[in-house]
C-alpha cells in the first residue's frame, strides 16, 4: 500500500515539473494553482501512509486536504477560463472563502470535535490503522465537493451546446476529467478500497491538464502581435495547424471567406467543399513549394490578397496563417498598367510612397501596442520620436552653418536622418516580452524586476531584427536594431546591456538616448511628477560625458528651447 503513495507522490511531482518546463505566461493562472497543490497534497497522503502514530497520522490528513479543499475550486476556476466564461469578482471570493474556511475546518483535527468527532490509532501488522468518526463538518465539506463538481459539469455542458468559440478537444478533456474525478472520489468512498482513489484522482486531472495546456498554446491568436495590428487595421487572418483543422480568425477574414462562418474551433477545413477549393489546395501547394505563398480572393468589388505563412509556436511549426489585406488599387493598377504604362507611372510612384506609409505606420501600431502595455510611459514613442528629430534637425543646421568645418561638428546623411526617425518608435519594442507584473507595476521597480526590465534592450533588438529580416534596406534594418539594443549604453560604459563605452556605441544609440532621457526628465511617471525644465536641464547638462556623448551636448543645448516649447504643449 505504502508503494501506491509513493508512486503517486513522484508522478505527480514528475508532472508538476513537465508544466513548468511547457509554462506559458498565458497559461490560466488557476491550472498553474493545481500543479503547485496536488504534489503537496499527495505529500500528505504519503505521510499519512507511512505514519506511526496518530500525531503523524492527523499531519499528513491536513496536508492531504490542501487538495481535496483548494483543487476542486481552483479546476473550477479553470474550467471557467477555459470556456471563456466570467464570474464576478465577488462571486469569486465567496467560493474561495467557502474553501477557506473548510480548510480551517480541518485544521482542528486532533484539537476540536467539529470535523472529525474522534480519531484513534492502532498499529496492525506494523501498519498504522486510523479510527475515525466524523463531524458535521465533514459533511459540509462533502456537500461543497458535490457543489464544485456540479458547477463544472454544468459549465461544460453549457459550453459544449452554447459557444462555438471552445475547442471541442478541450471541452471533451475537460468532460473526461470531471467524470473520472467524480467515479474515483466517490466511488473510492463507497466501495471502501484499501488504498484512497482521490491522489490518483488529482493524477488523473494533472495529466488530462498538461493535454489541453498544451493546445492551449494553438488557440490563443489575440495575443499576437499581427492579431493587435489587425483589430487596429484592415488586415484579416486565419490559422489552421498541419493537419487543416480551423484554429481561429477575425471579423474580415470571415467576410472574405464566409464559409469560416459555419465551421467550429478544431473543425476541418477539407470537409467544407468551398473551404477546400478556396484556401485547402494553397496550402497543399505552399507546403510543397514555399513561393506560392500568395494568392487572391475576388469578395463583392473588392481584390484581396492572401499571403500564406507558416504558424510558429516558439520555434516549433504548428500550421499555418494567411494574412488577408485589400489590394484592389494594387490590382487595379496593374490592370491599367499593361494598358497604360506610361500614363501610370506617377501612380506607381504614388503606390509605392503609399507602401512605405503603411510600412511606418505598421511600426508605429507596433511599437504604440507596445506603450500601451506600460502604464507608466504614455505617448512616450510619440514625444522622443519628435525629440528625435528636434535634435537631427539642429545637428544639420550647425553643420550647414559650419560647413567648412569638419571638426566637432557632425555631419548626417538624409538617408541616416530619415531611418533614425522612422526607426525611433521602435526603440522598446522589446517591452512586449517583460512580463506584466513588471512592466506594469505602479512604482519603482525592486533590483529584480529592473534587472527584468534590463532585458528588453536585447530582446527588442532580437524582434526588430525578426521584422527586418526580409527587407532590402539593410541600413534601416541595421540602424534600427542599433538604436533598440544600444539605447540604454552610457557613454562611461556602465549603461546595459553590453557595458559599451564612448565611440563603441552607435551614433544612433547615442542620439536615442539622449532623447529616451529629456523624455523620462519633463514627463510624468505614475511613479514621479513631471520634473521642472530647470531641473531636468541641470541634470542633462551633468550627465554630458558620462551618460551621453559629449560632442552632442552642443546640439541639446540649440535644441533646448525648441524642446520646452514642444513640452509646455502637451
């Protein structure tokens, strides 16, 4: 009997760890709760089991009903989540405080007669054997079980003939639990087995949980970057995995394709006739030859364009998602083209400022749902973006005047100009993978959490790069990968996240900073006031040769005014 507990507790223990190998911060928080619970409550079923006498015996009983009190409500909990339901905060609490105080309940055992009337030991055969009479309480606790219990199966059901938004997979993992849950806690009881079903009950939920924990990672499509583009924009997508099963799209996609429409999360796309002809087939064909990655879709007097691209989980290739944008002037113009070529010319140009446009304007979407994660920082990209350009602007003035002069005067392309304005809004763009607790905190940050915060210079370098990769200005994609890694580099090499010092950090870096700077100075913070332009000047002025480049303290200084005057506006 001793080997059953044992067994019990490592598995469990064993599972706990494989959830905290495949973690995702998206992960419900409350499945997460029952991973950390179970493998103590199977501890208390393991001391209970090797127990010698009744103080050891009632030690691992209380620690035992850690599971059966908190894991039944915090898999309620989950259930909810899963099935993208609500429950009020108030509502909540009361379960949670139900729970609560079942538990203290329990921990009168040994001391009070409420829960347990009467516990005795003897030892037979070197295996201790507990005695117990119950308590009213007892009972109470067996009626909040059967409460939880209900509620989940009733979520489910609901669920299951309601919303279509819920991947049968999910829902049918959840219905097996709830039952097997059900059979083992209460069969066990009723049949009076020699060993307690209920840890291999809590066993049964972790392994059925580490199931749908890991589609969960297929399903959660808003929390994308391109998703948060799309609802600001007009850009449709849908997503299938590698075998064509529907994962998920917006509203555009489904106008575009209506037959997206009739099908349910997880459902297959190939038995949907129009499905299979319109999008199935460009798949099969991308998956053999990745330059047919796009294709177009005629919907009422519009021309879509489709592009087909591989759905990535990590680094791991789950599927596909097609990107759908409207493209009828493209194609338009394409049409007038083969016919009017030189008549529309201009409008070609036209086009493709307009492409560059959008391309800024894809940034800028970026790097503002970026901000708009960080409490602390709001209209920031907006405000250093025109700091930016402020002090380019002085830079190319003083060498205009001092033309002759080469020394200590600055000379910047255009070309150098125009990537470090466009590429100023990207700078911290590497926020989006600080954890919110974080980035969002109300106050300053403890040594931890800045160390934390440090992490987004690198990171953000690593997803500029990721989106410049395919373009053809490599100068832009080097200058703006420069100005997210290397912004918070010190001139006296102290700054993060290499410690470069002086002439080793970019120019771009250096300019960035110096703006990055005046901006957290004049602007308010949930954690400070906006500091006086007195104040802040005095500190920009002292922080010349050690934090910033001298050789740019003279562009400042022209700049100031300007920089006031644009500050006292907003």
């Amino acid at each position: 009997m001793n080997f059953y507990y044992d067994f019990i507790l490592f598995f469990s223990l064993f599972l706990s760890t494989l959830y905290a190998v495949i973690w995702r911060k998206r992960f419900p928080v409350f499945i997460t709760c029952i991973f950390i619970i179970v493998p103590v409550s199977n501890l208390g079923y393991y001391l209970l089991s090797n127990a010698t006498s009744t103080g050891e015996a009632i030690l691992g009983i209380k620690i035992s009903y850690i599971g059966g009190c908190f894991a039944n409500l915090f898999l309620m909990y989950s259930i909810i989540a899963l099935c993208n339901l609500n429950i009020k905060k108030v509502l909540r609490l009361l379960f949670f405080a139900f729970t609560m105080t079942s538990y203290l309940l329990v921990l009168t055992i040994g001391n009070q007669d409420i829960f347990y009337k009467d516990i005795t030991a003897e030892i037979v055969n070197n295996q201790l054997i507990l005695h117990k009479t119950y308590g009213l309480f007892h009972t109470l606790y067996y009626v909040l079980i059967v409460i939880y219990m209900g509620i989940m199966i009733a979520i489910t059901f609901y669920t299951i003939k309601k919303k279509k938004d819920v991947s049968k997979h999910i829902l049918r993992h959840l219905l097996t639990c709830e039952i097997i849950c059900v059979v083992l806690f209460f069969g066990g009881k009723l049949l009076d087995f020699v060993v307690d079903l209920v840890p291999l009950a809590f066993i049964v939920c972790q392994i059925i949980l580490l199931v749908i924990v890991r589609r969960i990672m297929l399903y959660d499509i808003t929390d994308t970057v391109i998703d948060a583009i799309a609802l600001n924009g007009k850009t449709g997508f849908v997503s299938f995995d590698d075998t064509y099963h529907y994962l998920g799209s917006n509203k555009i996609a489904r106008e575009v394709f209506p037959s997206l429409s009739t099908l349910r999360v997880d459902d297959s796309a190939i038995r949907s006739k129009d499905l299979n002809d319109e999008i199935i087939t460009k798949l099969k064909e991308y998956s053999k030859n990745e330059a047919k990655h796009t294709f177009f879709k005629n919907y009422k007097d519009q021309i879509f364009q489709v592009d087909i691209n591989k759905l990535f989980d990590g680094r791991t290739n789950r599927g596909y998602i097609l990107y759908i944008q409207d493209d009828t002037k493209d194609q338009k113009y394409i049409s007038l083209l083969n016919k009017f070529n030189d008549k529309l010319r201009d409008e070609v140009s036209q086009k493709t400022e307009h492409i560059v446009q959008m391309h800024d304007n894809l940034i800028m979407g970026m790097a503002t749902m970026v901000e708009s994660r960080d409490n602390s920082t709001g209209g920031h990209i907006r405000r250093t973006s025109e700091v930016v350009k402020i002090l380019l602007e002085e830079i190319n003035k003083k060498a205009r005047q001092n033309s002759e002069q080469t020394e200590g005067i600055l000379q910047l392309t255009p070309e150098f100009c125009h990537n470090l304005i466009k590429a100023a809004p990207m700078h911290d763009l590497g926020k989006i993978a600080v954890d919110d607790a974080v980035l969002r905190k109300p106050g300053r940050f403890t040594d931890e959490e800045y160390e934390k915060m440090k992490t987004h210079a690198a990171e953000g370098a690593r997803i500029v790069h990721e989106i410049l990769k395919t373009t053809d200005d490599f100068d832009f994609h080097k200058l703006a990968e420069n100005v997210a890694h290397y912004h918070h580099e010190r001139w006296d090499g102290s700054g993060y996240p290499e410690g470069l010092k002086g002439d080793a950090i970019p120019l771009e870096a250096r300019i960035m900073a110096v703006a990055d700077v005046y901006d957290a100075l004049v602007s308010k913070r949930v954690y400070k006031e906006a500091m006086s332009f007195e104040k802040a000047d005095s500190i920009m002025i002292q922080s010349f040769g050690k934090h910033f480049d001298k050789q740019l303290e003279q562009y400042y200084i022209a700049a100031r005014p300007r920089l006031e005057e644009f500050y006292s506006k907003q």
